[in-house]
C-alpha cells in the first residue's frame, strides 16, 4: 500500500506492505443539517438535566459566564450572543453580566486578544476580565484534597454559566463542564494538587469513570453551583456541529459520548508499530504542538512495540518550560517521577512523551538535529520511509501495523 500523510506543509508517501497493514485510522464523517446558530439556538431550547437558562436567572442578578482564553479553540464570539440573548430574555441587564476568561496558568490577555474572543459588539457592552489568581475566595477542599480557590469573580456572582468545547483531554478524560470552573478560574496550588494525578493510569483521554484528574475536577462543582453550560463539539474545520446545554454534568456528558460517535476509532487488537502524522502544518510546527498525536499513538500500539511520529518541527521544541523539562531530563522515569511531584505546565508534555517512551520505542522524524532529538530519547529519521524500515527490522517482518493520518483528533479503542 502507499499510504500518504501529511508532513510540515507537505504530504510524504510511504509504502507498506498490504499484508502488515491492520487499519488506516480516520475520524468519522460529521452528519448535520442545521447551521451553528440553529444548533446553538435548539441546545438553548431544549437544555439537557435544567429548565432553560431565561427560566433560571432572574431580574437584577449578578451573572458570570466563565469561558475559554484564547489558547482554546472554543468560538466564543460565535456562541456568547445566543446566551447573552438567554439572559435578555429573562430580563438580565449587561451591566450585571461579567464574562471571564478561564485561565488557569496561562498568561493574562491583551485587550485586543479579549475583543477577539468575545467580538466587538459584546466586549464594548459588557465587562470581560481575566481570572486573577491573586483574588480568589477558598471554598474548602474536595475528596482528594484539592483546595477549591476560586476567582471572587465567579465565587461571589449570583449565577454562573460556563462556556467551553469538548474535545479529548490526555488526563482529564474531556474539556468542558466543570473544567472551566476548576482549574480554569482556580490558583496554582489547586492546579498542582488536581494535575499532579495525570501520571495515573484512569488519567487518560476518553476517560471519566475511574479516572481522579476528572472526578476531582467535577468535584468542585458541590462548593460553587454550576448554574448552567453550554457546551460545543466542533469539526476538523472549528466548525460548530454539534452543542450541548444545561445542567453541568448531565449535558457534559452527553457531549462526551457524541464526541466519542465521531472521533473514537475501534481496532481490533494493539499493533506492533504505528504510524502517526500529527497532521501536517502547523499541528507539526514544533514538539509541543505534535505531542497530542503521539499521546493518542499510543493506544493502539503494543508494549514494546514501535511509534514512528512524523512531525516536522521546525521550530523545535515549541516552549520554554516544555524545553527546559526535556532537556533537562535525565530519563523519561526521571520526567514521570518528578511531574508526580511537582506540575507544571509545559513539563506536563514532557511527562507525557516520557510515559509513552516507557512503554514502546519512539522514533521521530523531524527537521531537528539528529543528537539533539537522541537526547530526548527519540531515536531520529530523515524520512517516514527509513524509519518504518528501522522499525521492520526491529519487530519483524510479519509485523502489524496502524497508521494514524489524523493523529491529533483519533482516539483508537480496543
């Protein structure tokens, strides 16, 4: 077979012999009749586990819609008017409505970067403002000991509506819900406690049941009421096919199992190596970016067995923290050791790669330096081709394998 994947700004082909080839992997085609606003508009109309959010809040009621920082790809400017027009109808007034920018450890916006997320209109009518982690009310602790520091913002507002999109998470199962509550308007110290769970094995993508990173997020909900979510799946394109509103956990949830109809891919049984792309420019356009195909590689590969990642990387590594984690690391059991012990953001990719590096060989091609990619415990290649050689040298000639084209958005499942 020749098979074609996507490299840098380019596509490279690679052939396979027919016999060895388990599956192309490939997210489901999206089905939908309706446009983003009639969408948005029939989820407001018929919320899931809530009455409607006009029927919720009442007149003179301080209202935050907590929403995502322009590190998401949530369309906010696109979904934020439909709930506005919620809260008018129940007779709100934009002086009572503040929209917040869930950050988490990410930097503080610009004012230009506020306008884009919201749009003009509504950021010239209503107050938007950046979580503070500096300003935070302590509500208690959960189960798990995660302190519940939450932006006064939010804390103190009658009502609260988070916006977000659900897409997989590589340790807390999902985005969405009540992540935008917890971490997304909480402080470093509860970051730390909830993240430091990612290196557990239920800390997966597509996991909810089992899995502490997640149950402790939505945890947090029992001291801050959740009064109402929108929740949004979108397409390869950002485009909005599918939204999801009402109650917190109930519609959350919902969205979960949609975004499983179109993205979960099954495979028969694990494979001896795996092909993933990251997708091409600019998903490959450094290390940090292209981490998420590899995480996903990872589930359809065998232990011991072989992920080849084709990512260009032209910027290399992509981040300071994530390169400092990297190039500091004396092992990936180093990395993984020492995430458990400490998180930070960036150095949460980095524990990542190390966690797959544990279980299979990872060889990478890539536009970086050969002893430079072999000091992160990748083994590197020039082209695809060479390394699925390398890789048939190792594991055999009988050896399976699956090819994921669409590493960033496939999640294969046994």
């Amino acid at each position: 077979m020749d098979i074609k994947i996507a490299y840098g700004k380019q596509n490279v082909s690679v052939t396979i012999p027919e016999n060895n080839v388990l599956g192309v992997l490939a997210p489901k085609k999206v089905k939908t009749s309706l446009s983003e606003k009639e969408e948005i508009l029939s989820s407001l109309e018929n919320p899931i586990g809530s009455k409607r959010l006009c029927e919720i809040v009442k007149p003179e009621e301080s209202v935050c819609i907590v929403t995502s920082d322009i590190t998401r790809p949530m369309p906010s400017s696109r979904v934020l008017p439909y709930v506005i027009g919620e809260l008018h109808r129940a007779g709100v007034k934009d002086g009572d409505i503040t929209i917040v920018f869930a950050l988490g450890n990410h930097r503080k916006h610009n004012e230009a970067e506020k306008r884009y997320i919201v749009g003009d209109d509504i950021y010239e009518k209503i107050r938007c403002v950046d979580a503070d982690q500096k300003r935070t009310v302590n509500l208690g602790k959960t189960s798990f000991g995660t302190p519940v520091d939450i932006f006064d913002a939010v804390a103190l507002a009658d009502r609260v509506i988070c916006v977000g999109n659900i897409e997989y998470h590589y340790f807390a199962g999902y985005s969405g819900g009540t992540k935008a509550v917890m971490p997304g308007v909480s402080t470093a110290g509860a970051i730390q406690a909830n993240h430091s769970k990612m290196v557990e094995d239920s800390s997966a993508a597509g996991s909810i049941d089992g899995n502490n990173v997640r149950a402790d997020i939505d945890e947090a909900a029992n001291f801050i009421k959740i009064d109402f979510i929108l929740n949004v799946v979108l397409d390869e394109n950002k485009r909005i096919v599918k939204s999801f509103a009402g109650h917190h956990i109930k519609a959350h949830r919902e969205g979960c199992a949609y975004l499983d109809t179109l993205y979960k891919v099954n495979i028969a049984k694990k494979a001896d190596i795996v092909l993933v792309s990251a997708g091409g420019y600019p998903k490959d356009i450094n290390l940090y970016q292209a981490q998420k195909a590899l995480d996903n590689a990872k589930y359809a590969v065998r232990d011991g067995g072989v992920v080849i990642v084709a990512a260009a990387c032209p910027e290399g590594l992509g981040e300071k923290v994530f390169e400092r984690w990297m190039t500091e690391a004396k092992s990936p059991a180093d990395v993984v050791e020492r995430i458990s012990r400490h998180f930070e953001l960036g150095g949460h990719k980095a524990a990542a790669i190390a966690m797959v590096q544990q279980k299979a060989d990872v060889y990478l091609v890539s536009e970086m330096n050969d002893s430079f990619v072999e000091s992160l415990f990748f083994k590197p290649f020039d082209t695809v081709q060479s390394a699925l050689d390398a890789a048939f040298a190792k594991m055999g000639r009988d050896a399976k394998v699956i090819i994921m084209p669409y590493g960033g958005s496939t999640l294969p499942v046994l």
